[in-house]
C-alpha cells in the first residue's frame, strides 16, 4: 500500500516513549482472551514476548517516520525474521495456529488503542488518524503472516521427519532388527512399542485405503515386497495390536485392499508375521471372495506347500501304487482314498461327499487294500498319504 503518512517526530516520541506500557497491556489481554497463552506467557517468557512487542511497534514508528522514503505497511526484515521464527516456535510448543492468529487479533487492538490515543492527544487530523490506522493494521497482518508462514513450515518439516522416523522403525521390525536398535528407534519417532504387530501385505494402489480403514499407529515400510510376477508394486504395513477379538475387525477394515493378513505377533517378531503374509502372497492364495486373505486359515496349505519339490516326491511315493492304474480308475481311487483319510473311514460320510452308493465306496477301499496292502494301516503310510492328498494340483482341498 502506497500511502505517505509522515508522522512527526514529536507523535513518534511520544508513542515511543508508551510502547513499555502497550506492551504489557498486550501480553496480559493476550493471557485473559487466548486461554493457550495463559502459562506460556507468565514469568521470564511473558517479558521476552513484551520485548518481542517493544520491537516490533518500534520498528512500524520508524518506518511511520519516514514518510515519502518508506513504507509503513511492510516490516523491516528483523520484524519479519522474529514474527517467522515466532511462528516455528508456537509449533514446536503444540500451540495451534487459531491460538496464533487470536494473540495477533488481541495485539493489534491493544496496540491501536493506545497508538490512536498518543495520536489524537498529538493533535493528528482525522484523515492523519485513518491513514494510520490503515497502516497500522496492514503492518501487523504482514507480522502474522510471516508468523502463519513459520508455524506451517515447522509443521511440515516435523512431520516429515517423524514420517523418516517411522519408515525407518518399520524397516527394522520388518528386517529383525535388534531390540535394543527398535526401542531407540522408537522412541526418536515417539511412537510407544504396542503388544503386538500384525504384517499386512497390500499392492501399493490400495494403501491409502487400507490406511485410511486401519489404526492411525499402522507404520508403514518402504522396503521393497517381492510379489508373484504380474502383481504389482506392494506395500508392508504393521497394525498395532490386532490380535484375538480385534483380527475379525482387522479383516472387516481391509475388505477393499486387497490384502494378505499375517499372525498377530510380539513386535520384536513382527518379521516372522511378514515373513508368513509375504510367502502367503508368493503362493498366491486367495480368499475366494475376493476380500483380504487371512493366513491363519491357510495355515495347511503354507506347510504343504513350503517345498513345493519335497511335495511332489511325497505325492510321487505316496501314490505309486497307483501309477498302473488308468486315469480314470487312478482318478476315482485317489478321490475315495482321500475322503477315507479324512472322514476317518466312515463309509457313509465318503458315500454321501462322493455322492456314490456306500457299496461302491467298499468296492473301492478293497481295491486300495488289494494295492497297497497291509501298509494302508500303517501310520507312517496314513501320515503320507493325508500330506501327499492334501493338495491337490496346487489348490487346497478340506
């Protein structure tokens, strides 16, 4: 704003010589009308902000004083430097920037009222006076805009640093990093160690989601997951005490992600929790239903399916006996002996899942006695047989 004011040396005087009493009618109105200053500005810190008050109205008289050679509106550097520094420091102290603002709105009052007064009883005409008052108020909107501007960047920049600090403490639960090393980590991003932790394994297009549906205390990893080729960039997270009765609300919070749920585990073995999400997702199982995968109910088909080799000579061994027959006897043979296993030789239950005549389920297991003969009774030969018939062409089958 261009406006020349010229204010004389005496009105400047004299308003200078006011700026102790204006400061401290500032500072306390502030601490009666901002409640969040009403501790930060008692003692030594309430007289450091009326020295903070003494030189910023200061500073606005000299520039008053100038006349045609400058501009009352806009602070001096120093003014802008302390209002900005200001700013950063009223975040550091958790105070927000309402709180901020209200102080300015207080300080500015004040500061008018008692500058019109020294201005009137000065003799300054009307037209003097509203010139003034303009200036006046444009000066300290420029104070609190450096101070806004000081809050946001110490807000951003903490935040981006404790964000550093997560990823960082996320990358060594993921990793097994030593307790000593997680507590440290921990608490330099003052984020209290929780019961447990849950790996959750989501393809990166969908973590805001998940994030948005999940505990605020979810830590997310930047390490990179390595999916089943086709799949995608994915992303760990770690959900803080997850366990017991919260799992069925963690699995209802991710039915749009896309996710593979690990076990809920402590968080000094977290990394057995990812380990488990991530074969999980390697293997590519899913739920069926297209909602997120619980591994807790694929449990028997991570241990079969952990050497996927070693399965195949199991199932190869296991089932030579029937390696004459053809496909179609071979087929029907290894279908009733792997209802027999696991129906524990109820004939009517195999009967009724194979949807064939009890007779024929008979007829049946006498051709498996005929072949593997008295090894059928054998434990070691059950035990194989239920491992080897488990899966069957890599799906899992109850």
């Amino acid at each position: 704003m261009d406006v020349e004011l010229g204010l004389p040396p005496a009105v400047a005087d004299a308003m200078r010589r006011q700026l102790p009493a204006v400061a401290e009618e500032t500072v306390a109105a502030i601490v009666v009308e901002v409640p969040s200053y009403a501790d930060a500005f008692s003692g030594e810190m309430g007289r450091t902000i009326e020295n903070a008050v003494q030189l910023a109205l200061g500073g606005f008289l000299i520039l008053a004083s100038a006349g045609a050679e400058g501009d009352a509106s806009t602070p001096i550097q120093p003014a802008l430097d302390g209002a900005y520094a200001l700013g950063r420091g009223e975040a550091r102290s958790g105070r927000s920037m309402d709180a901020l603002l209200g102080a300015y709105r207080v300080g500015a009052r004040v500061s008018w009222r008692h500058m019109a007064a020294d201005g009137v009883r000065a003799g300054l005409s009307a037209e003097q006076l509203a010139r003034f008052a303009e200036l006046v108020f444009a000066y300290i909107d420029q104070l609190s805009a450096a101070s806004v501007a000081g809050h946001s960047d110490e807000l951003a920049t903490t935040g981006r640093v404790r964000e550093r600090y997560l990823e960082r403490l996320a990358n060594l639960l993921l990793t097994g990093g030593s307790s000593r090393d997680v507590e440290a980590a921990a608490e330099r991003a003052d984020w209290p160690l929780p019961r447990t932790l849950t790996a959750v394994i989501v393809p990166e297009a969908r973590v805001r989601t998940a994030l948005g549906a999940l505990d605020p205390r979810t830590l997310r990893s930047t390490l990179e997951v390595a999916g089943p080729e086709g799949t995608g960039e994915l992303a760990a997270l770690l959900v803080p005490d997850a366990e017991g009765r919260s799992r069925p609300a963690l699995m209802r919070s991710l039915r749009e992600a896309e996710a593979v749920v690990g076990p809920a585990r402590t968080w000094d073995e977290v990394d057995l929790s990812y380990a488990r999400a991530l074969r999980t997702r390697q293997l590519g199982l899913s739920a069926g239903h297209g909602g997120p995968v619980d591994t807790e109910e694929r449990l028997t088909e991570l241990v079969l399916r952990a050497d996927e080799s070693a399965l195949a000579d199991l199932r190869a061994r296991a089932l030579a006996p029937l390696a004459d027959l053809g496909e179609s006897a071979r087929e029907k043979l290894t279908e009733t002996l792997r209802s027999w296993l696991l129906h524990q030789g109820r004939r009517d239950a195999v009967a009724a899942e194979l949807f064939v005549h009890p007779q024929t389920v008979r007829y049946r297991m006498t051709q498996l006695r005929e072949l593997y003969g008295a090894r059928l009774e054998e434990p070691d030969t059950v035990l194989a047989l239920v491992l080897a018939l488990g899966v069957e062409n890599g799906q899992g089958k109850p």
